[in-house]
C-alpha cells in the first residue's frame, strides 16, 4: 500500500510503539524520516511525514486503512480528541469527545461537520458560551499552543482544554484538540488551596512570630509577624540563620546563639523557652518570650521545629514599673516617720515597719506573727476585743486612740486609722493596714493644760474677788471724795490755796477713777465679759459726741481739731455706740496729751460696703511727738507707753490703747498705727456694722461667762478634720451643755445634713475632700428650708485681710480666727445664737 500523503498526529506515550508499528511497517516509511518526537514525560507525541507529489495544496487526503488506524487510536487515548483541519472542518474525533459534553452524535456522525455548528450544539451546556466562543476564535486566529484552558460546563463539572497547531514541514493544515474532566482534580486542589490559605491567613495573623525549619535548620515557612518585609520573607525560606545574618550584616553571635538552642532541642527531643533581648531599628531594646517545639513524624523522626516568640517588651516596661513602684511604696513603708503595720483579722502581725519598732523597742522578728493584745495594758485588751476588732470587720475602717507597753514598760499614746482591705483574688485572706502617730507628748501636754487649767480658774476667782474689792474699796470712796470736792470747790470763801487743793484733789480722783475703770474693763474684756449692745444709732452723731469734750482741751493748747467727715450726715447701723464712743475718746486723749502744737485731724470713711453690713473706718491723726518704730509693736500692750519718760512727763497707765484694741476686737474689728518720731502719728480703726434691718427689732447682745445652759441644750455639727481638735472642742462643748456630732470633711458635713437637723454648724475652712467654703455654698442651694438656712460659724486658721469677707460671702453666718479660747468660741455662738437662732 502506496502512502501519498499525512498530517501530524497527537497520542499518549502508551500508544507510541504502536505507532512506531504503523509508520514502519504498513505505512512502509522510514523511521529516521518521520520525525517522532516525544515529551521527557511521556505525553503526546509529535511524528512529520512527508507527502506525496501527487498531493495538491488544496488538502490531504488520508487513505481508508490510514484513517482506520487513526480512528481507533484516538479511540483508545483517555482523553476527548478532535482534529479540525485548516477550514475549521472536523477531520477525526472520539467517542470520549461526544460524551464529554453530551453529544448525540457519533464520531462519525461529526465527520466533516463544521466547528461553528458544532459550538452551537454544545452551547447550552457551556456557562458563559460568549467567552468560550470567544477564545476558541483567539485560539483558531492565533494558531499557538495553548494548556490547561478551563471550560466550566452548567452541570458544574470543569473541563481542561489543550490545543495544537498542525505543520507540515512549514505549511498550516489544521489544529488538535484535547479535552479532559479535571473537576474532582481542580475542587480537590482548590479545597487544599483554601485550607492552605486558612491556615496561613491564621498564622500571618497571629500577633506573635512564627518560624518552621526543617531538620537541618533552614527556614521552610515564617509569618509576617516575624519578618515584615515580604521580599525578605521570601529570600528567607531555605536559608539559616547564618546566612541572614551575612545579608542583613547582623552579629554571628546571634545565629551561634539560635544554633545552639535548635541542637539542645533536637538532642533532647523537648520544647525550650528562653528570652531574648534584641536591638531594634530605632536602637532601642526589645525582649522577646521564645520557645522551640520539635515535631517527629509517624516513624519518630524529626520531621521539622516550630518557632514561637512573642514580644515581651511592655511587658517588661510594666514590670519594670511595678518594681520601681514596688520598690517607692516599700520606702515608704520603712523610711516612713509614721508607725505602719498589718494584721489579720485576729490582730496577729503580718508586717511592721521601722518605726513601730523603735517605738515598741523591738525587733522585726520579735513583733511579725505576735498578737497586738499582747502589747496592750490588760484594762485595754477587752477594748480590743469588743469593740477594735469588731468595728474593722463590720464598718472596714476604724479610727481612735490606743496606749501600747514599749518593751522597757514605757507607756505610749498612739492615735491611729486602720483600713480593712479585701484583696481581688479570693484565695487571699482579708487583712487590716494600720497608720497610727506616737501623741503621748500631746496627751501629756493637755493633761498639763488641763491643770494649767485649773489653776488658771482658781487664780481668775482670786483675781475676780480683788478686782471685786478694788471697785468696792477704792472706786465707791473716790467717788464720794471728787463729789465732795466738787461741792467744796463752788465755796466762793475758799483762799487760793485751798482752791488749788481741792483741784487737785478733783483731777486726782478723777484720774484714779479712770484707772480703775479701764483696768475693770480691760479685764472683763478679756475675759469676755464686757457687755455689747446692738442698737441702732447715727455714726456721724456718735462720734461728734465723742469730739465734743475735747474741743476746749484742744483750744487751751492752741490745737486745732478738726472732724474730716466723708460719711453721709446721717448714717444708721446696729451695734454698740458706747463702746464705739470710748475708742474715740482714748485715741483723742493720747493725740490731745502728744501734740503740742499743730493740728488733729479725725476722719471717717466707709472702706466697704454690703447690702447687709458696712465697714467704718475711723482714723486720729496728730501732729504730735510721734512713736518710734521699734516701740510700735509695743504700744498695744498692757503697762507699755512709747517713751520711758512718758509715765513721768505725760502720767497715764498704758492701758489705754490695750483697751482700745480689746474693744475694737470685741466688735470684730482691727486697729493699727503709723509713725513717724517728732512728726505724728495716725491711728486706724475698723469696724464691721450690720446695717438695720427693721425698727426696733434689735436686742442687746451680751457677752457672759460660758455658763454650762445658758444658751439651751444646743445641737452643734462640728465639721473638723483633726481628731485632736475634735476631742478637745466636743469637750467643751459637752462642758457647755450643748449636743455635738463631727464630720471630718465637708462630704460628711453634707451628708449628715441630709439625715438630720442641726441647730448650728462649726465649720472648718480646711478640710480634705471638700473645704469649708464648697460645703457651705452646697448646703445654702438645698432644698429644704431648715437644713439651708442653718446657721454656720467658719473656723479658720488665717487672719489675712479680705479672708472674712469670702466666708461671708460664702453663706456663713460669723467666723472665729484659731487659736481662739474657749470664751471666743461661747462669744460667737451666742452672738449668732441671740441674732439668727433665737430670732
């Protein structure tokens, strides 16, 4: 049989010897001239023939044997085959071609049949036929070999695609298709794609990096985590250690240092951790927690390592905190001037600090795990028992004053604050810290005031019964003498003589009657018992009368007095004329008795001014011999005068001003000076007056002996935050017979408010939490009338000026300056009793 003519041909590498068969025996052609060629992996292969001459350039036509031999090769090959020629006409076909895709032709059938009719047989059955139709024109234009095209299919299956183009020697005449069902292959290979993708994306993702090496210690996989750059990432897989240390110019320690934890590993066959310090990019520290886990195959080899680290940096920065902050609590607790301890809920010692045992003179051993009873006084120890221990379990805090034994007998005060404190983790027991201060020197010293005291009180009584008798045995026959001697001096029969006598018998008297009077005065002002009126009067009018005696003195020595009035010529207010008459006249004296020439000038101002009160101020300028400075501080004390002469020149006492200024305290007021020697001296006075509120409405005031009574059976909260200052001032009030509760700051101010109703509350200025101020504005914004309008005195420890103005204008009713006595503090409840309280 004579072979004209034949294409390139496209078969599995099974069939291969059976072409060569064909080729070399019933087509008689040469094997070293067909060209069979053949993969490295034994896919199809690829033979060129040569043809015929009798062949024309219209087509090849293939003898009857030929294509029986063709058909049933194709017919064996697994996959779907087609062979078009040049015009796009099926030339050969399988049956596998037919049911791959559900034709109901045979292959013979599709013989000749064009590949355009045939797309639209199969058109249904293609998921997007518009890009199928699409590429298949692409592939018939492009004639270039083309693998692995996917064609998904409705039914869901995909279908590969390959194609070929068909030379003869270097003439087209047609192309080769083949087809296959990779479904399984490609969801099988997307399934493991996607678990691998899940478990990357988790492992990229952990906030930790991550290293898997293989048994020799190369890199088979690391997480974003532990390498951020990902062109470095990558270079990374299947090297070492050593060899990025050389690319990134690292120190060899580190990968000697990584070496020898991956070889203990591997030769003990179990996880290790360790921690590594490491200098970033920015040259700053960072720790990183590391463990290394080996893994072993079913057969117990070692089949990789597993890297873990986490970066321990703020971590440590926190530790690092806690143990600085550990470290300053800790000296507080032992360089503390304070006595610090814990106990457990039965008194037994848990920590004690330096302090405490210098003040119990023992050691720390000797004190950790003992019982506080046993440095407790028996008489004490069922203080501790019944009421200590039950007060710190039930409120959780307990405070008061407890007397220890030292270990030489010594008896020592301590007023302490303990806490109970409930830890957070409930496996840890609750237990009690202890702050307390050593006040047995306090303690000794108020029991020396307290017979200070007593002492004070006896002398008072023998110093009242004198000045009793002195008024009785020395004011009552002066007064009948300077009568007697104003009756004599009217006798027109009397010789010069005896008039000079009587005169001066007169003026003596006179002068003795006023030092009497001014020493009964400064005493009962000083021990508070100096009477005080609010009544309504003219200012303007009170102090002309005060003027009025001294004019003709003046005129005898040629003085002018002048009265420099920058008041209104008639201003009202409420309070004591009096007394506000016995000032003037005692600072016009001493300018009258000082000046000897020039002129005296008294002036009066208001310096404030309030809807409800007013300031006066009142001042006595002279043009006298003035006071030298370093005897100005001196003038308000009692038996001192300016001049040592003075007492010989000019007589007097030096009670003068000493009352003075008492007088001009009693009104709450102030009193200062200025001078110059041999050029004068002003005195300033102030006082506050409240201004008349309705005719006839004032009573008078009077200040008296803090009898225990006689302002009732008063309700006082005492707003104080030294526990010292609360016992001794809920002594006297007790004393006194008034009902007192404290609070120690101003929260506690409000709060007990709110539960009960006070007749009056001493205030402190200075407390923690909220201040004195702050708890007086809150209370005059509540809504019941009675807790809003109860009366507040402020307790203040600064005398600044313009400081009881913002008390005032807080809300507060009066105010005391501390240290006050406990007359100051009867004086101003009752003021305030007699004005708001009783009213």
């Amino acid at each position: 049989m004579e072979f004209k003519s034949y294409g390139i041909f496209f078969m599995n590498i099974n069939l291969q010897q059976q072409l060569k068969i064909l080729l070399s025996s019933s087509l008689n052609i040469k094997l070293a001239s067909t060209g069979l060629n053949c993969s490295e992996e034994g896919n199809p292969v690829s033979f060129m023939a040569s043809k015929s001459s009798n062949t024309t350039e219209a087509g090849y036509q293939m003898e009857p044997e030929v294509r029986m031999w063709l058909n049933m090769l194709i017919s064996s090959m697994p996959k779907a085959t087609l062979i078009t020629d040049s015009g796009r006409f099926i030339q050969l076909t399988n049956q596998q071609f037919c049911d791959i895709f559900h034709l109901s032709k045979t292959p013979e059938q599709l013989t000749g049949y064009n590949t355009a009719d045939l797309v639209n047989d199969i058109a249904g059955n293609i998921h997007d036929i518009l890009g199928f139709t699409s590429k298949t024109l692409e592939i018939y234009n492009n004639r270039q070999p083309l693998d692995n095209d996917e064609i998904h299919l409705k039914d869901g299956r995909i279908i590969m695609r390959d194609h070929r183009p068909l030379y003869l020697k270097e003439q087209f005449i047609g192309h080769l298709w083949t087809f296959s069902d990779e479904t399984e292959r490609i969801r099988g290979a997307d399934s493991i794609n996607k678990q691998r993708n899940f478990y990357e994306t988790i492992l990229d993702n952990i906030p930790a990096d991550i290293a898997v090496f293989s048994s020799d210690h190369r890199y088979r996989f690391v997480n974003p985590v532990g390498v951020k750059d990902p062109v470095l990432r990558k270079w990374l897989i299947g090297k070492t250690d050593a060899d990025y240390c050389v690319f990134r110019n690292k120190s060899m320690s580190i990968a000697e240092g990584r070496r020898a934890l991956f070889n203990q590993v591997v030769s003990t066959g179990k996880e290790y951790t360790w921690e590594e310090k490491v200098v970033n990019r920015n040259n700053e520290d960072e720790y990183h927690l590391r463990k290394m886990s080996p893994v072993f195959n079913e057969a117990g080899e070692l089949d990789m390592l597993i890297g873990y680290g986490i970066d321990v940096t703020e971590l440590k920065n926190i530790e690092r905190q806690v143990q600085l902050s550990e470290k300053k609590y800790k000296d507080l607790f032992n360089y503390s001037q304070a006595i610090i301890c814990t106990h457990d809920l039965e008194g037994n010692l848990l920590e004690v600090n330096p302090m405490l045992c210098q003040m119990l003179e023992k050691s720390e051993s000797d004190l950790t795990g003992k019982n506080l009873r046993q440095f407790l006084p028996e008489q004490d120890q069922g203080i501790f028992d019944d009421t200590y221990l039950p007060t710190i379990q039930n409120n959780n805090r307990a405070k008061g004053l407890f007397r220890v034994i030292s270990g030489s007998g010594r008896s020592v005060y301590l007023l302490y604050q303990n806490y109970k404190m409930v830890p957070d983790n409930p496996d840890q027991q609750p237990y009690v810290i202890a702050f307390a201060q050593d006040v047995t020197d306090r303690i000794k010293a108020e029991k020396q005031l307290k017979e200070a005291k007593k002492l004070t009180e006896e002398t008072a009584k023998i110093k009242e019964k004198f000045l009793a008798n002195m008024s009785h045995e020395i004011s009552s026959p002066m007064r009948s003498i300077q009568e007697l001697a104003g009756d004599m001096l009217v006798d027109a029969s009397l010789t010069q003589d005896q008039f000079q006598s009587l005169q001066s018998i007169h003026r003596w008297s006179e002068h003795i009657l006023t030092i009497v009077s001014d020493i009964l005065d400064l005493e009962q002002a000083t021990e508070g018992n100096l009477e005080l009126e609010e009544v309504n009067f003219d200012l303007v009018k009170v102090i002309q009368s005060a003027i009025a005696p001294y004019r003709e003195i003046a005129a005898s020595k040629k003085l002018e007095l002048v009265f420099d009035n920058h008041l209104t010529s008639s201003y009202k207010v409420v309070g004591d004329p009096a007394r506000l008459t016995q000032v003037a006249d005692n600072l016009l004296s001493n300018a009258i008795k000082f000046t000897h020439t020039g002129i005296i000038i008294i002036r009066a101002d208001i310096e404030k001014e309030t809807p409800k009160a007013v300031t006066l101020h009142l001042s006595v300028k002279d043009t006298g011999i003035g006071i030298a400075e370093d005897k100005l501080i001196k003038i308000f004390q009692p038996f001192a005068q300016a001049h040592e002469s003075t007492d010989r020149k000019y007589r007097g006492t030096g009670l003068g001003l000493t009352l003075t200024k008492k007088l001009v305290g009693l009104q709450h007021g102030s009193i200062w000076v200025e001078s110059q020697p041999r050029k004068g001296s002003t005195f300033h006075v102030q006082i506050t007056y409240q201004k008349p509120l309705a005719p006839g409405i004032h009573k008078p005031v009077a200040i008296t002996n803090n009898t225990p009574g006689n302002l009732g059976k008063l309700k006082i909260l005492l707003a104080e935050d030294s526990e010292i200052s609360q016992l001794l001032a809920r002594s006297v009030l007790q004393y006194w017979g008034f009902e007192s509760k404290t609070a120690s700051n101003g929260e506690e101010v409000i709060q007990m408010l709110e539960q009960e109703d006070f007749d009056l509350i001493l205030m402190d200025i200075q407390m923690p939490r909220k201040n004195g101020v702050e708890a007086t504005m809150e209370i005059r914004n509540m809504s019941n009338e009675r807790k809003r309008n109860v009366p507040i005195i402020a307790l203040t420890a600064t005398s600044m000026k313009g400081e009881e103005q913002k008390f005032l204008s807080s809300g507060m009713n009066d105010y005391i300056t501390k240290p006050f006595k406990e007359q100051e503090l009867y004086n101003v409840i009752s003021r305030v009793y007699y004005s708001v309280i009783r009213d």
